[in-house]
C-alpha cells in the first residue's frame, strides 16, 4: 500500500495531474478509507457520508481537470481541507446538524467477529460518538483528525490553517473537554 | 485518564465505509470521469510523472538548494559535489554550471506563468549581481556571457508578462508593479557595474549596454501594462509617481548617451592629434539625441496635466530615438576597435569633429542637460 507523502505517491499524483484516470483510482484506494472516516464523524449517518465522500472524490477530478490544485500543499492536506469544505458546504444548504448514530447503522461498521463483540463495539461507539457530538465542532474536528484518521500536528495545522503551537493547545483542550463529558 | 480517552478514540479507527459501498462508487466514479481522462503516457516516461509530481511541490522546489539535491542526485546519484557551494557558485567557476542548470529545473518545475515570471526577475538580478563582483575583475568574456544571460532572461519576463496581460490583467498588473521595481534597481546596479569595468573594453561593456537597454524596455514594458489598468484606477498618485520616475531615468539615459559621445569624441580626437586614428560619429546621433529630449520635454506637460497614457507615448518614443543613438555609438566604437587592430594610421582632418560638435550641444542646451565634454568643444571651436 502506497503511503501519503511517500515517492511513490508524488509520482501517482503527478499521473493524475496528467489526468490518468487510473492514478485516480489509485488514490481513491490509499484515501477513501480515511476520507470516509472524517466525513462520518462530522455528520454520523453513513448515508449522508458516503454522499458527501463521493462528491469530494468527484469534486477533486474536476479541480484536475480545471488546474487548480494547490501549490505547496500535500496532497492529503488537500483532499482533508476539500472534504471539510464540503461538509461546511453541506451544512450551510442543509441546515441542519445530525448527531445520533443507529445501532443499525452501527452495523454497517466493520466488526471484530464475534456477534457479542459486534455489539459491545457498538454500544461503546454510539457511547462514544455521542459524546464527542457534544463536543464543541473544533475540538470534535481535531480529535478526529489526530487519534482517528491518524494526521500529524503538521499535517492538522496545513488543514485548519493554523499554527502547530495552536494545534497542539486545541487538542489538549479537545481531550479535557472529552474527558468532563465523560465523567 | 488521557491514556482511556485515547484508546477509546483509537478504537474508532474502526469506521469504515462499507465494502459493497466502495466498491461501486468507484466504479461509478471512474465511468464518470473516463471522458475526460487522458490515455496513460506510458509505464516507462518516468521523468514526465516526476515533473508533473513536483511542479506542484513549490515550497520544496523554491529552496534552490533542495533544487540543486536533486539535480545532483538525478545526475550523479551521489553526494561528492558541496550543495551549498553550488548554490554560492561565481561564473567561470567549475559548479557554477550546476547553479545554472539548478535554475533551469527549478523554472520547468515551476507550475504557473506568475511563478515563473518570478523566477526570471529573479535570475535575472542574480546575473546583475554576478555582473557586480565581477566588474573589477579582468573577465572580460565570462562578463559579456553573464550580461547576454541577463538579457535573455529579462527580455523573457518581458514576453511573458505580455501573454498573461492577455490573460489575466489583473494579475498581469500586480506583476508589472513588481517587475517596474526591480528593473529600476536593476539598471542602477549596472550602470554602476558598467563604471566599475576594471578595462572598458568593448566587449563587456557593450554587452551591459545592451543588458540595460533590455533591462530598460522590460521596465518600460511593465510600466506601460500598470498604466493602461491605471487608466481606469482612481488612485492615481502611485501612477503619478512611476511616470515621472521613469521620465527621469530617461533624462539620465539621455545624458549617459551624450557622457558616451562625448568621450567617444575626446578618444578620438586624442587619437588623431598623434596622427593614429580618425574618429567618424554617425551623422545623426546628435539629431537623436536632440529627439529624445524634445520628446521627454513633451512628456513632462504630458504628466503635468495627468495624461499618463500620452506621456507614456512620449517617453517609449524617447527611450526608442536613444536607444537608436546608443546603438550606433556602439557600432562605431565597434568598428573603430577593428580598424585599429588592420588599419595604418589616418591624417586627422579635424574638420568633420568640428562640425558634428554644435549639433549635439544644441540639443543639450535645450534640453537643460550639462554636458561638461561639450563646453569644451565649444571653446575648441570658438577659438578657431
């Protein structure tokens, strides 16, 4: 599996630049994983995330096509700041904040193995999930972005446009602030 | 407590889209965008994905001595060469080729055209810096290599500013702005360079004559594009300002023209007064010169009464006539060096000399510019 940021992952981006389609599937392969991740925990319906993943993914082979990828970012800074824009766009159409996730649709998440495991994630993840809803946008968003889509501080702080040092202070903050509504 | 919170948001790690989900969005997703792909270039153009790749990696590839690492490794897949020597490199000196070749990838490897015209001013004022501490040297070849570079490149930024006007005026003035600026220090850097000149041989000096003149029209290219927007700008005062300074850089011009003639005159007349060699100025490049000072006259009630585009008019037809002056001074100058090296020596006639003076200092005098070498002539003539 290619990496982001890697060599390897320059050279895909620059065959996509060049508009090969299969490039692009490739790194709708490295990304939609993760893409998907992010999106869900801003809206937390499965149905409106792959919606909106889909536009993004869609959304970025026009900005191919149109020459207007950025300069001087990474690639994944990119495609993480394209897919938070969307949902910013999203909301502003929809008006509307959805927070509650499903047991059912709880289900549609990978599970472990075993039925009881199955659903002991679950009720942990709704649990979870519910909480961090009441969280406010920017600690959630940054939470997210560093313990579970796995980005750097650098990497957050290119996306949220801010400076590393704020980045590390949102998250310490986001933690606290998880951990009074955990009590 | 922090260590709980964390490997419980760990374990969220686990969302993920479904499998059925993914795999038929991507098959949706590539039909939809198949029109508009493009066939695959081919599994073995791997510098044309590596070019594509970086040309989006500004920030890396603006450091020139990452540029230069990667030049080098590409080259030499090793590290024998100091990268930061290469990047210091004096013209003449053995990594001074790398420098250049450095720049040269980095300009393919940068994306856009506001990039690249960036760029090119910027090479081009490093060429004038090189030109600077190397004046008092006796390179004279290396000088007159590196002045032909500075050329190139700044008649480039020329061009391009050219297209992106046609594209983009609004980019295209920001530009100019810029551009105007730094081709005025670039001149002074060269004027100043070309008095340093360790010999005045022809050579170097006729190639940072021809380095200023290029300098000059790219400024005069720039100031042009701000004034054709600032046509419709209310703020004028910025406009103002630029037109007259470069009102006076021609003024200057002017008087570095006639500073030329006039030496070429006293060489001349020096030379033939020991019997060596006759001096002959083109017939009309004191009508030039006279041209060009009536014409920059007109251009400063031009800019007295706002008519910025008029003046501008006024000031390219200036700069044209001068630089015509300018060039056969040097074609002269040229051609007197040849025939010094094949010719036997010439019987001064003085008379011709005589004759070409009055023309000259005329046009100075109503142009209000001092010409200390024409006060001479004067009393030359007065006194026979």
């Amino acid at each position: 599996m290619i990496k982001p940021g890697s060599f390897q992952e320059k050279i895909l981006i620059g065959r996509l630049r060049m508009k090969d389609k299969d490039a692009f599937g490739e790194l709708y392969d490295i990304y939609i994983d993760k893409i998907y991740r992010f999106v869900y925990f801003k809206v937390s319906s499965s149905a409106e995330a792959e919606d909106l993943t889909s536009q993004i993914f869609l959304k970025v082979w026009q900005l191919i096509l149109d020459n207007k990828i950025k300069t001087g970012q990474s690639f994944q800074a990119f495609l993480y700041t394209l897919a938070r824009n969307t949902v910013i766009d999203f909301y502003r159409h929809s008006r509307k904040e959805k927070g509650d996730i499903s047991l059912e649709e709880a289900a549609d998440i990978s599970a472990a193995g075993e039925i009881e495991k199955e659903i002991d994630i679950k009720i942990e993840m709704e649990r979870l999930s519910l909480k961090l809803k009441k969280l406010k946008s920017e600690y959630r968003e940054a939470l997210v972005l560093h313990y579970i889509n796995e980005l750097s501080i650098k990497e957050i702080a290119e996306i949220l446009n801010k400076k590393r040092g704020a980045v590390r202070v949102l998250l310490h903050r986001a933690v606290n602030s998880l951990k009074e509504i955990l009590k | 407590m922090d260590k709980d919170i964390v490997s419980q948001l760990n374990k969220l790690k686990s969302v993920r889209p479904d499998k059925a989900w993914k795999a038929s969005q991507k098959e949706i997703l590539m039909n939809q965008i198949s029109s508009s792909a493009t066939e695959r270039q081919g599994k073995n153009n791997f510098f044309l994905y590596v070019r594509e790749a970086f040309t989006h990696e500004v920030s890396f590839l603006s450091q020139p001595v990452a540029t230069m690492a990667i030049v080098i490794f590409l080259m030499v897949g090793g590290g024998f060469f100091s990268i930061s020597a290469a990047s210091e490199a004096t013209p003449g000196s053995f990594l001074y080729t790398a420098k250049l070749v450095g720049e040269k990838t980095q300009f393919v490897f940068t994306p856009s055209s506001k990039e690249k015209i960036k760029l090119q001013i910027l090479f081009a004022e490093r060429r004038g810096e090189e030109i600077e501490n190397m004046a008092v040297s006796s390179e004279d070849k290396i000088i007159s290599k590196v002045a032909d570079s500075l050329r190139n490149e700044i008649t480039e930024v020329q061009k391009r500013l050219a297209e992106i006007e046609t594209k983009n005026p609004e980019t295209a003035v920001e530009l100019a702005k810029d551009i105007e600026n730094r081709t005025n220090t670039l001149r002074q850097k060269l004027v100043a360079s070309k008095q340093a000149l360790s010999s005045q041989t022809s050579s170097a000096e006729t190639k940072i004559n021809e380095a200023i003149r290029s300098v000059d029209a790219t400024g005069l290219s720039a100031l042009n594009t701000i004034v054709r927007a600032g046509e419709k700008d209310a703020d004028s005062e910025d406009l103002t300002k630029r037109v007259a300074a470069k009102l006076e850089n021609t003024k200057k011009k002017i008087s570095e023209v006639q500073d030329d003639v006039n030496k070429v005159f006293s060489a001349g007349l020096g030379r033939s007064e020991a019997g060596i060699q006759l001096y002959q100025m083109p017939q009309d490049t004191g009508k030039k010169t006279a041209e060009a000072s009536e014409a920059i006259i007109e251009a400063e009630k031009l800019l007295k009464v706002n008519d910025y585009k008029a003046a501008m008019d006024k000031i390219n037809e200036s700069e044209d006539i001068i630089n015509k002056a300018a060039e056969n001074i040097n074609e002269s100058k040229n051609s007197a060096e040849e025939e010094k090296s094949t010719s036997t020596p010439a019987i001064n006639t003085g008379q011709e000399k005589t004759e070409q003076i009055p023309e000259v200092r005329g046009a100075i005098e109503e142009a209000g510019v001092n010409a200390a070498g024409a006060e001479e002539a004067t009393s030359t003539e007065a006194s026979e």
